[in-house]
C-alpha cells in the first residue's frame, strides 16, 4: 500500500480546516443533501464529504449507515491522494491500482473497487477534503460522470465557504472573531484539561487610522496584511490568532508562560523594525501589546483573559520596549 505524499502547504492547510471549526460537528442537511444527490445522480454504493486531518480523514457527511465509523485512518485514505491533484481522482479499478491495491478498505470490507473524489477546495487554493463517491465493482467513469461531479463539489466548496466566511476575516484570511473565539476557546478548553498554562495577547495597531486618512485605504489594507503576515512568521504553529476588530488581533498561545508571551512579543516588535526599515517606505508601522497568562485551574474565560489584557495594554501601550533591554 502506497502512503499519501502530504500536500505542499500541509501545515498551513491544517490550520486552516482546525479553524473552520468544523471537524466532529453535528450532521447538517446542506452537506447531507449533496451526498445524497451524487449517490443517486452518480449510481454509487457510497458518497461521503470528507475532511482531512493530519492523521485522520473524517466524514462531515455520508451516505453511509449510521453504525459505521465516522473517521478513518489517513493512511487508508483515498482522499488523502484525492487531495493532492488540481481535478477529481478516479480510480476505475482499486483492485489493479498499485496505490490501493492491498489497502484494507479493498481487501476487506466495504471491498472498495471504484473511487471518484473531487477535492474541495477553499478560496485560497487549500484543499480541506473531498466529495467522494465510492463502489465495490469496477466501473469507467465518463466524461458526463465527471462534470455532475466537479458540479456538486462546486457546490460543497460553496457551503464550505460559507463555513469559512462566518469564521474567517475576508481581508486577511485568518480567524475572525468568531473564529478566534471559538477555536481559542476549544484550544483553552484543552489546556484546563491537561492542567497546562497558556497565553492570551492582545496587539493593536495604533496608527492603522493615521494611514489610512493620509494614504488611503488601500494602504490601509497593505498595513493589515503586512502584521498579519509577520505574525505567521513568529508566532508558533500551534498558536491561535485572528483579527478581533478593525486594528486589534488576539493570539492564544498554550503551554506558554509569561516568558513565552513575552519573548513573542519581542519578536513581532524585531520583525516590525525590519519591516519598518525596507527603503522607500512611506509609513511605519506601530504596535502596541498587552498580554495575561492563565494558570492551571483558573475560573477566568476567555473573554474575562482579553479584558485583562487590554487593561495591560493601555497601562503599557510600548512595554515590549522595556522587555527588550532584559532579554
């Protein structure tokens, strides 16, 4: 059995699909109704939207019996392949695929002979899983077969975007608010369990309004993507953060003590400065940061965490400037 190659942005599409908050919710009609319509437009044994995690593949929507598992191994995967071409992936025959030939979803059971997966893809490119249809005997797939299936993964990719467009900020591409909320929130959830401390910073830009009154908005638009994309660069990739309001962003770092939080924040003001200092810039851009550490056992929310954190940072709105000089 050959293992699926990972895609070129795996861990930036990971984090991507985590923050749809999406994965191990409940069954939604809009999904159910299109693997309802490709199993009977399609004549297939089987149609699922699957969604694929860094060692799972889950299925949002199946046609499947409620009894069977709602989540397969990556490994076993057909979709985990799908998702690494442009179009759909067919395999005619699983049987006399040396990919799948000795992969126990076509050794045993269901005995998987024909596959058909159309990888669904957000606006960015980043493909999060599939629509599939699925067979236990050999069939050719025509080219009439292939538009109704490109079609209504057109489809699924339009409900994912609505997904994405809920939790997503559209100019930046990174959490919204309710995005961060949410994801933050199950993230903070875990670490109450696993009695880990963790992080909550809050970052402004202060003079976000100067430029845009004196530039334009359009420059206003290059500053946000400009932080955005530094922050990808020094934060961790287990870190959480989105755009909370028009100039405000919030990061959520787990197992981080006020060292951690600290250090990070250094960092962004180091990154800033090179940025700053690219020739022919007609503005610099400023921050200012405030950040809380929750300690294990705290009742505080995470609401409670971002109050306390913007306190901090308009008591200090430079205090990484002092924190610089210790470190």
């Amino acid at each position: 059995m050959q293992a699926p190659e990972l895609p070129k942005d795996e861990q930036d599409r990971i984090k991507k699909l985590h923050a749809l908050n999406i994965l191990d919710t409940a069954a939604e009609e809009r999904f159910d109704r299109l693997t309802r319509l490709a199993k009977r437009a399609l004549n297939a044994d089987i149609s699922i939207i699957t969604l694929v995690d860094s060692d799972r593949q889950w299925f949002k929507s199946t046609t499947l019996a409620p009894a069977f598992p709602t989540e397969l191994g990556r490994d076993i995967s057909f979709c985990a392949h799908a998702i690494l071409g442009d179009g759909a992936m067919v395999v005619e025959d699983a049987s006399k695929d040396e990919r799948f030939q000795d992969n126990p979803l076509v050794v045993n059971d269901p005995k998987i002979r024909f596959y058909a997966g159309y990888p669904l893809r957000m606006n960015d490119g980043s493909a999060l899983g599939t629509l599939c249809i699925l067979a236990s005997e050999p069939r050719t797939f025509s080219a009439e077969d292939l538009q109704i299936l490109n079609d209504l993964g057109a489809m699924a990719e339009q409900e994912i975007a609505a997904v994405q467009g809920a939790t997503l900020d559209e100019l930046t591409n990174i959490s919204n608010r309710k995005g961060f909320f949410e994801y933050a929130g199950h993230s903070y959830i875990v670490a109450k369990r696993k009695g880990v401390q963790c992080s909550l910073l809050l970052l402004s830009l202060n003079n976000l309004q100067r430029i845009g009154e004196k530039f334009g908005p359009e420059q206003s638009k290059r500053v946000l993507l400009s932080f955005t994309g530094l922050m990808k660069e020094v934060f961790r990739d287990s870190d959480i953060f989105g755009r909370i309001d028009n100039n405000e962003f919030a990061v959520f770092m787990i197992e981080s003590d006020d060292a951690n939080a600290k250090t990070a924040i250094v960092r962004l003001h180091n990154a800033l400065e090179g940025y700053n200092d690219i020739e022919g810039q007609a503005f610099s851009m400023q921050f200012s940061a405030g950040h809380i550490v929750a300690l294990p056992g705290t009742n505080l929310t995470l609401d409670d965490l971002i109050a306390l954190a913007r306190e901090r940072m308009k008591v200090d709105r430079f205090s990484a400037r002092h924190w610089y000089e210790e470190l």
